[in-house]
C-alpha cells in the first residue's frame, strides 16, 4: 500500500494535459453529443410520452415529466462521458496507439499516467454534463444557483465512473468484450436509477437493491440541485460515492498495473 | 572512463519462460554499445529492464549508479527511448508530438519549443512539422520517434531496432543521424538484427542467443577472433572437397549447395581448390559479422 502511494505524483496531471490537448483538436465531434442528446431525449420524451404522463409524483409532490428526466439526463451523461472515456478510449491508447509505453519511459510512474486517465475521465464526465446542463437551461428546467453544485459533484461522480471503467480496462481480453459490463452494468444503471420513472413506483425490494446503484445517487443529487433544493439529503449521497470511489480507482490501477509489467 | 550501465547475472523471467538467464555486462560513458540477436534472444526484455519498466527478476542493474528498483524516476529523467514499434500521437502534428513529451520531463513550453525545432531541423523534419502523423512515411515517423527520445537531452539514449522494416534510404538516414550523434558523445544503446547495422554503428557489441551473452567485443575484433579474415565461398558442393576440408584442418561449413572455408589465408587455399575441385562459382570474401552470427545461433529458423 505505501509502496503504491509512493508511485503516485502530481505529473499525473500531464498525462491530463495531454488527453486535455487531444480532446481540443477533435473538439467539434466532441461536443455533438452533450449537446445532441438531450434535446433529442427531451423532444421524444417530453412530447411523446409526456403527451400522455404530464407531471409524475416525485417526493411528495407533483412534478413535469421533463422535469424529472432532465437531471436524470445529466446524471446519465457523467455515467456514460465518464466510463467510455477509460473503458474504450483508454483501451486505444493502451493498446493501438501504445501511448503508454511511451510516457512510461520519461519521468512518470505508470501509476501517475492511470491517476491522469481517471482525472481526465471525470473530467469529461465534468465537461459532458456542464455542455448538457447549458441546452437544458434553454428549455428552463433548471434552478440556479442551487444547481451549480452539480459541476463539482459531476467530477466526483466522473471519478467513480472512470475508475469503473479502468478496472474492465485492466480485465477485458479485447476491445469488443466491453460490450459485457456495458450492458451488464451501465444499460441497467441507466435504465434503472431513476433516470425515466421514480423508484417509489417500484416493488420495496427492487428500490432498495436500486439504492446500492451508484447513478441512483448521482441522479438524486442532480436532481434535487435542479429543482432548486439543497442540500437536502445530499451528503450521504456524496459519502457513498466517495466510500466507493477511493477503493474502485486504486482497483483499477493495479488491475491495470497487472495487465501492462509482465 | 565512466560507466553509464552495470549489469551483474541479470535476470528476467514470465513466468516459466527465461527471457534474459544471468547476463553481465557494462556499458561505458560515449559508446555506442549494441545486443545483437536474433528473435527472442532476450534483446528487449534487458532494455525494457533498463529504462525501468519491466521488474528484474533477479541479479543487480545500475544505470547512471542508480539502481533501477531505487528510483526509476531519476534514471528514467535521463535516459530517451525509442521502441520498436511506432507510437507517436497520432492526434497530434509532428512537432506537437514533441512538446508534449517534453511536458512529460517537466521542461518549460518556450525551452520546449526551441528544443522541438532544434530536433526537427537536426532530424530533417521541419518542413513536415504541421503535418499529421498519418501522413509520415515509416522512415519519417521512426527519425521522428529518436527526436523525441532525445527531447531531454538524454545522456544515454535507447535504440530498440530503430531500423527495423524500413527501406534502404530510410536506414542509411538514421544511422547518418546515430553516427552523429556518436560523434558528439553520446553514449548509445542500440538493438538490432542487422549484422551490418551493428557493424557500422557499434564500439563494441555482444551477441545474445536464448538470452545469454554468447560473445563480447568491438565487432571487427569479434569477427577475428570467432571466423578469422576470410571467408572462402564454394558453390554446388563438389565431391571430395568436404573431406579434403576436414584432412587439411580448415574450419569450415558444409552446408546443402555451398561449403563455407573460415581462413586467414583466403588467397592460398581459393588457389588449391580451383586446382583441384570444380565448383560452380567460388569466391573470396572478407568474413563479417553475419558469419560469427551464424556460426554462433545456428542457421535454423527461428520462432
């Protein structure tokens, strides 16, 4: 364990620089998403089925549909943004563009260029659902100032993802076996967090088991910061995420340590 | 004279596999220092040991007096690489692959960027230094590869078979820049399978083989010592010569159509067989590196 601390330092933060560098030079393409998929979400969601469920109850009290879903959106965007960034694109870089094997050879510890790639993971969940939050602004969904928590807690929430992420990276044999915890761990997630319909609708023992969900918790949060409440029942979410995130990312980088010094 | 690299009964196992089974050698300061061998000889697992990155199995390893489970750090400040294969940032132009590896050793944008078109003006690349890496040649990306291994001013610098699958111009290119290189004292650590590279190149080398270090010296030395000054080639194997061969006591080699006479008196012994035997073609030749090689791993294939 200390020895592993020790291969941490702070030039970690260039390999950050460098995915930072990268992401710029291909920023267009980068920002179709974010931007994209939340009026695409809001328009089919909120006037197809919200032509039909107007307001749902969340907490006691009656909300818009679209209301609902929208941080649901967010939450979602830092899950997705967060776990491909370590899963599929730290897989090209590990292994077709072979990045590492020549960052390894300056200064840097293989721990400091995995520490870089979580950072930067959350990172891009950070950017992902700061670019979403601006296109669901427009269809006033959002209460501010309250809900300028959510782009510090969208990091935290990022980390836990990317560190998710980089643990299947340590593990898969090839690229097309991320299709497993994809749709093992990160479509249900998805769909069952919250994220379309509130889970007082469903059985007692399917809303405890949804309440381990870690995006269960991102979404409660965001949602809570939009609807302008705070901080509410927040920190217990935030501390469940940080208990979980601490162990998954050092995980993750000894799985990876594993998997690259034969 | 300094020495950069110590190596004492080196060691490198995966598992049940010996990659590297106790070699010893030292590499001193402004040489040009090659491993010779073919593949699987253990060429890349000693360097992968050196630049820190694969864990020594057992035996001790310094470089710079650092030993490399101390601080790979400090070693790793000093050292430039160039690996085998090609992994420059293809998301990036080709001088923005330097500057961004100079980040990596904590060197200032400005100091970066003089250093950058210092390399590339050296390297015969700044005129391409907006371009693409997709739009290299493998000649270009590998000169571009050793500019950004010497990024940090390296003191030792790592050419794990730099010239590997490239075309006749490309490699006299690089050696052009290594032999330079040389010249201003550098010291050099260079892998490869070329015989003539390795000639060319190195001070001295050692020829590695399942890997264990079969011999150690400056190559025309080697060459001397192993095969002698010449090499009397006989084609179409005419009968008789083998057992002349073997009754005169020359070294040789009977292989299927050719017999190869290891001599210092190459002229002589040419004379008495065109007297005697008739060969096809028979030639003499000055003996290389290629023929220790041979002679030392065998001429089976490998893999």
């Amino acid at each position: 364990m200390k020895r592993l601390l020790r291969a941490f330092s702070l030039r970690s933060l260039r390999v950050w620089q460098r995915n930072r560098d990268v992401y710029f030079v291909t920023w267009k393409t980068n920002l179709v998403p974010p931007l994209l998929e939340p009026i695409l979400y809001l328009l089919a969601f909120g006037a197809g089925i919200g032509a039909l469920v107007k307001t749902v109850p969340y907490r006691g009290e009656m909300i818009g549909y679209t209301q609902f879903i929208a941080p649901g959106l967010l939450a979602a965007q830092v899950m997705f943004q967060a776990f491909f960034e370590t899963t599929y694109n730290t897989f090209v870089r590990m292994y077709y563009q072979r990045t590492f094997d020549a960052i390894v050879t300056t200064p840097l510890s293989l721990e400091d260029v995995m520490a870089g790639e979580l950072l930067w993971g959350a990172t891009k969940g950070t950017i992902g659902c700061g670019v979403m939050m601006v296109a669901i602004s427009f269809f006033g969904l959002i209460h501010y100032p309250q809900a300028l928590v959510i782009i510090p807690f969208s990091f935290l929430a990022g980390l836990f993802f990317a560190g998710l992420g980089l643990c299947f990276t340590g593990l898969v044999p090839q690229i097309d076996a991320f299709n497993f915890p994809v749709f093992l761990f990160i479509m249900p997630m998805f769909l069952f967090s919250g994220t379309f319909f509130p889970l007082d609708v469903l059985p007692r023992w399917a809303q405890l088991l949804a309440e381990i969900l870690p995006l269960t918790h991102v979404s409660h949060v965001m949602r809570e910061a939009c609807l302008g409440r705070l901080p509410g029942r927040l920190l217990g979410s935030v501390a469940y995420l940080v208990v979980i995130t601490v162990p998954l990312a050092l995980l993750g980088i000894t799985l990876m340590r594993r998997r690259l010094v034969k | 004279m300094s020495i950069v690299i110590t190596a004492k009964g080196l060691c490198k196992s995966y598992g049940d596999l010996v990659a590297v089974g106790g070699i010893d050698f030292a590499i001193r300061a402004g040489e040009c220092f090659g491993f010779l061998g073919p593949n699987g000889a253990g060429k890349t697992s000693t360097v992968k040991m050196i630049h820190c990155f694969a864990p020594i199995t057992s035996g001790s390893l310094t470089v710079f007096g650092i030993d490399v489970k101390e601080d790979p750090r400090s070693i790793k400040a000093r050292i430039g690489v160039c690996q085998q294969e090609d992994n420059l940032d293809p998301d990036f132009s080709v001088a923005k692959n330097l500057t961004v590896f100079a980040r990596y050793f904590g060197i200032p944008a400005p100091e970066a960027a003089r250093r950058a078109q210092e390399l590339l003006e050296f390297m015969g690349l700044w005129e391409r230094r907006n371009d693409g890496i997709r739009q290299l040649s493998g000649g270009l990306k590998r000169r571009l590869v050793i500019a950004r291994a010497l990024i940090n001013r390296p003191d030792l610098l790592i050419l794990d078979e730099p010239t590997t699958g490239l075309d006749p111009q490309s490699r006299h290119q690089v050696w052009d820049r290594v032999r330079t290189l040389r010249k201003q004292g550098k010291t050099i650590l260079l892998t490869t399978h070329y015989m003539d590279e390795a000639q060319t190149l190195c001070d001295r080398l050692v020829i590695m083989d399942h890997g264990k270090i079969l011999v150690e010296g400056p190559p025309t030395e080697l060459v001397r010592r192993g095969v002698g000054k010449e090499v009397v080639e006989v084609w179409g194997a005419p009968p008789g010569l083998a057992d002349h061969a073997r009754q005169s006591g020359w070294t040789f080699e009977n292989d299927t159509d050719q017999v190869l006479i290891y001599t210092d008196h190459g002229e002589a012994i040419f004379r008495e067989i065109a007297g005697r035997f008739p060969a096809e073609r028979c030639t003499v030749r000055t003996a290389g590196l290629e023929d220790l090689f041979l002679k030392l791993t065998g001429r089976e294939l490998r893999e």
